[in-house]
C-alpha cells in the first residue's frame, strides 16, 4: 500500500529526507490525503437500488479502520458515483475529486450487477479498491519496493494485456509498468500481494468474460518470478494497520474491536521509540504526524540513532584515555 512524502510535515528533517530518498509505507501520497476524522460525502447520479445498495454495504468497511465518515447525500456529493456501462471502473484519487466540476461523476462502476442482491467476490474487490483509491491509496503493483520483489517482462507484458483487454503499450506502460518514484510516496510497506490494491484490471470491454475470469491479473508468464498473483476481495491486513494509521482511531470500531492500535502498530512493524510515542499520544492527529515521522526515520537510520553502538563509545573512551 502506498502514500506521499511526509517531510513536508516534519521541515527539521527535509534536508536529510531529499538526501536519502523519501520514507515507505503501504503505498500512498500525502497530497491526497483527507484530514482526519473528515466526514466524505458521496451521492449516486445513476444507477438502481440493487447496484446502490452494493456500494453503500461495501465501502462501509473502509470506515472500520479509519477515523473517516462516508454520508449519503440526496445529489451533489464529494463524491458522485455513476454506473455508466463500457467506461470502465474508476475513481479520481483522494482528494482530486474536489477540483471536478460538480455535474461530473468522480467514480464509475460498470461492473456492478443490476439484476441481483448477491454481492459476488468480483464486485466486492472492485467496490473496496476503487474506495482505497478515495482515501489516497495508490496501486500496490507500482511500488517503489516492487523490482526487489516484482520483475515484469515488458514484451510479454504488453501482449498480454494487448490480448486481453486491447490496451496500447501506453496504457500498459502507466497501468502496469510504471512504478512511483521513491520521491513520488511518502509511505509504503513491503509490497503486499494480498492487498486489495494489488489489481490489474479492465472492465471497459467485456469480451470472452467466461475466459477472463479463470485468469490472473498478474500471471506468472509476464514476470520473472513465475508469480501467480490473483484477484484480491478483501482488504489485507496491511491494508487494515496502513489506512488505520494515517486516518487513526482513538478507540477501535465495535464491527471490529480486535482492531486497536497496539494491533495496528504490531501488523505495521512500528516498534522502538516512535511506537511509545503513539501509545502515549491521544490525539489522532498526533499519532498520524508520529506514524509520517517513523516512516520517514525508517529510511534514514542514522537520524534515529539515539546513542552510538557500545563498541564505538568503547573505544572513543580509550582514544581519549590515552590522549
């Protein structure tokens, strides 16, 4: 999961951070970041109860790991859903949507059945990222962590989404190829490939769908690693500890109450001062500025030194007894 640089928050360490390269965290960026305890609001401008439901059912999961509300409007929201068919499914990212001329849609799903209440795993997934993508989440498989991990094959890359879903080697090579820059994200994990933003997919042309759905986003033939990498429906938990993080909650949600920031702070891998400071702090604010500041003191290790190694005050004190 990934987010943007959060140097910008902390001007005493920039110097150092511009340095060094910027911190990771599950894939974000700042900029496009709500304040916390924001209140989102979001209205359909299309669309039948059933398809409305889905969404509304769906996306409220976001919510149980974040100090963020989703309202339902009547017309004019924040966000203003469509379900317009063949434009494929898509969200402006974060905040981006505020700058959209407000009788335009800012999310769209085409893949959301009309014709019954069943929530199928496809739909599941596509609701949940297209919503990752509103709270400022960017796509896992463009992490800056991913050649360590992640090598595609460019030709067979490009065929293969060329086949598939009649994308240009452009397309493919901004949807698929590109990674963010680490000056690009603020935070990011290790690449997570059970992350809901793990996700290569196309629902623009609906062509041999019966084939399509036996594949995999990511097959193993167009990478290096011979990685199968499937179709995620739910979020991992790295994308539960990340999203909490940065919109943190005082007090877990009751749908999830396992959740709460000793949990979060343990599946994140916060540990050692910054972790102390964010069980102290009581203020969310507090605890997504100390989470932006450990992400950024994980890159440069020498800035969170707190002492030297024994070794070296070992023999510092023997240099200076023999002066």
């Amino acid at each position: 999961m990934l987010l943007s640089d959060p140097s910008d928050h902390f001007p005493e360490i920039k110097e150092k951070v511009e340095e060094n390269g910027p911190c990771h965290a599950a894939v974000t960026q700042s900029r496009y970041l709500w304040d916390n305890n924001s209140i989102i609001t979001y209205s359909y401008i299309d669309g039948n109860d059933i398809q409305q439901s889905k969404v509304d059912c769906t996306m409220e999961e976001w919510t149980w790991y974040t100090n963020i509300e989703f309202r339902k409007i009547e017309c004019g929201g924040t966000i203003r859903i469509s379900f317009a068919g063949l434009t494929g499914s898509w969200t402006y990212n974060g905040r981006e949507c505020m700058g959209i001329p407000d009788n335009e849609a800012t999310m769209n799903f085409d893949c959301i059945k009309s014709s019954t209440m069943t929530i199928t795993p496809k739909e599941r997934g596509v609701i949940l990222h297209e919503f990752g993508h509103v709270l400022g989440l960017l796509h896992e498989h463009q992490s800056p962590k991913r050649p360590r991990i992640l090598t595609f094959c460019e030709d067979a890359t490009k065929q293969y989404y060329r086949d598939l879903y009649q994308w240009s080697d452009e397309r493919v090579e901004e949807q698929v190829l590109r990674k963010y820059d680490e000056s690009e994200v603020s935070s990011c994990s290790n690449i997570d490939f059970k992350s809901v933003m793990m996700s290569v997919e196309q629902y623009l042309i609906k062509l041999c769908a019966d084939i399509v759905q036996h594949r995999y986003p990511i097959p193993y033939t167009i990478n290096t690693q011979g990685i199968d990498i499937p179709r995620n429906h739910d979020l991992s938990d790295i994308d539960k500890a990340y999203i909490f993080l940065n919109y943190p909650r005082v007090v877990a949600h009751d749908k999830t109450p396992d959740w709460n920031i000793r949990k979060v702070l343990k599946v994140a891998g916060v540990g050692g001062r910054r972790r102390k400071d964010i069980l102290n702090a009581t203020c969310p604010d507090s605890i997504r500025d100390l989470f932006a500041q450990w992400n950024v003191e994980k890159r440069m290790p020498c800035a969170t030194a707190q002492s030297p190694p024994r070794l070296v005050r070992f023999l510092r004190w023997v240099f200076r007894r023999h002066l």
